[in-house]
C-alpha cells in the first residue's frame, strides 16, 4: 500500500484538522470517532501577486476571506506561521 499521495485533511490557511472524540449511544456506549473540518477546495484570485491560487480552506476559513478578503487573511497567515502551502 502507497501512503506517498495522500494529503493531509488540514485546512491550507489555518492549519487546523481533524479532532478527536467519541460516539455516544442511546445506551452510553462510548466509540471513537474523528470529528473532520468541512473542508472545500477553492481557487482565489490574488491581485497583488497576478495569480490564481488553490487552497483547501474549512467552511469557517471560507467566510472569514469573504468578509475580509484573500489578501489580507494570507497576510495574517504568513504573520502568524499557520500558512501550509506557498502562496
């Protein structure tokens, strides 16, 4: 089995994944369960740099770009060391 092609499930900007927790049933039974981000492939466009650029971003990161806009959430990315892919 080749595991060399599989991407990580982490937003691209945030950085954040997958977390940890349990299923709980009508009779309390407990079983684990991964709790994924709502992950969207997108394609922005970013004027400063005259490109298009693909990113993996959460529903949530999604929002935060419409109200502020791409450039500036990359900028505060790249402040804060959270930036998983070059952009």
């Amino acid at each position: 089995m080749s595991f060399h092609n599989i991407m990580a499930r982490k937003d691209d900007i945030t950085g954040k994944g997958a977390l940890n927790g349990y299923r709980s049933s009508k009779s309390n039974n407990k079983t684990k369960h991964k709790f994924q981000q709502n992950l969207q492939k997108k394609r922005f466009y970013v004027p400063e740099e005259d490109k298009w650029v693909t990113l993996k971003v959460s529903a949530k990161t999604l929002r935060t770009i419409n109200k502020k806009g791409i450039s500036a959430v990359l900028k505060e990315a790249r402040k804060k060391g959270t930036l998983l892919k070059d952009v």
